[in-house]
C-alpha cells in the first residue's frame, strides 16, 4: 500500500462525516440476524473525501498524486453507480453487508483486471507482466476500499472494535481468495462460474443456474466494455459506466 500523511488526514476527515444511503447495512455475522437501515456510504454529503484529497494536495504535476487520485475515484465510482438494489432483487441476495462487499468485490476485481493489463508487454509471443502505473492505480483501488469497509464496519449498529477487526481480517482474506478464483476463470466460464457459484452463493445445492449465468454474461460484457476504454483516458480521465445486471 501506498500511504502518506496528507492522505490519512483526508480519510480520518472524511470518515467522521455523515453519509448518504446507498446500500442497507446490517450486523454482519454469519447468520445476517437483523437489517439496520443506517446512513452511509463512500460518498460523503456534503463533500467526496476524494475532493478534501484534491483540495488538499492541489493538483501538483505530479505523476504518481495523480495515479492515487485515479485509484480513488475509480473505487468511488463502484458504491457510487452500482445499483446494489438491482442485485439483491434479481439474484435474489439478502439485502446485508456481507452482500453489498460481495457485489462491491466483484466490480473492484473488473477494475484491477483492466488496469493490470496496462502493464502487460508482448515480446515475441511471450507476455510478460512489469509493475507500472496500472499496478500502482490497483493498489490504490484496494487501498480506498479498505478505507470504506473500515468506515462501514464502525457504522454498524453494535459493532464491537475486537470482532470488527477479526471480521476485516477475515475480509481481506475472502478478497484474497475471490481475487484468485476470479483470475483463474478469465479465459474459461466453468472456472469462472465456480467461482461465482462458490463467492456468491457458497456452494449451496439450491442457487438456481440463471442466477450464475446472469453474472458471468455481466461480467463478459461488463469487461468488454471496460476494453475499450483507450489508455490515455484509463490513466488520467477514467469514465466507468457500469452496465445492469438486469439487462443480462
């Protein structure tokens, strides 16, 4: 991760302030016991903690300010334009915070595949991977969305500091975990539906097929779309607009 002393003042800012509804949050533990609606999100009301970074950094021509502000913009626009609602209802999720990082998760993932194919290059026919500007956006998208899973989990009603800690770790873990079983299904879609089936629904004999096939014909297209985005517009002007999974 890539931390500083300007950017941990912006985060501490922006998670003292209130925020606007945009997914339920509930307890979470494994039994999803009880739905709180509670007001919170990535985005502040008032003011995005990725405009306090800009203000208080300034846009200093600096190459690597500007990747973290990408990153961050580019984590804001998940919980931002995602219709999570959407989710729930079609594939017939339970409406908790275990989803929401679920949905959040997967749409981080399609982000990161993107940018860490900015740092592939082709010699001969071999690929070979070099950490650039794209591993460096990659690492600020999983660093903003820490910050608001760290933001969100404070928010839970009854949330005790020692368990919301453990439930992080444990978080981070799964992420880890999902990264990989997504990774592994990019070129194949048994793979890819494994993982889903497994991330999303936890194996369970009774998930219903077209709920997986929605989410592997979302993710297909929502990559496809992803590129085309031109790497210009990718590094320094990234407009992401997420398709729905209504429409797959």
């Amino acid at each position: 991760m890539f931390r500083n002393r300007i950017l941990n003042q912006v985060i501490r800012q922006y998670r003292g302030q209130k925020y606007v509804d945009y997914a339920r949050v509930t307890i979470f533990s494994p039994y999803y016991a009880k739905i709180i609606k509670k007001p919170q999100s990535t985005i502040a009301a008032e003011e995005s903690y990725v405009k306090k970074f800009m203000k208080a950094v300034g846009w200093m021509d600096k190459e690597r300010t500007r990747l973290k502000l990408t990153g961050y913009f580019l984590y804001e626009c998940v919980p931002e334009k995602v219709c999570y609602q959407e989710w729930f209802d079609i594939l017939e999720l339970p409406d908790t915070f275990a989803s929401w990082f679920i949905i959040t998760e997967l749409h981080v993932w399609l982000i990161l595949v993107r940018y860490m194919a900015e740092d592939v290059t082709v010699a001969g026919e071999k690929k070979k991977m070099v950490k650039g500007d794209g591993h460096f956006v990659r690492n600020c998208v999983i660093e903003a969305l820490w910050a608001d899973v760290a933001n969100r989990i404070k928010l839970l009603e009854g949330a005790n500091i020692v368990v919301a800690r453990k439930q992080v770790t444990e978080l981070s873990e799964q992420f880890q975990a999902a990264l990989v079983g997504y990774d592994e299904g990019l070129e194949d879609d048994k793979i890819l539906a494994s993982a889903v089936w497994r991330r999303f629904y936890s194996l369970s004999v009774d998930t219903k097929a077209e709920h997986v096939e929605k989410i592997i014909h979302f993710i297909r297209h929502q990559m496809l779309a992803l590129d085309h985005i031109p790497s210009k517009d990718l590094k320094w002007q990234p407009q992401i607009t997420w398709l729905s999974i209504q429409d797959h």
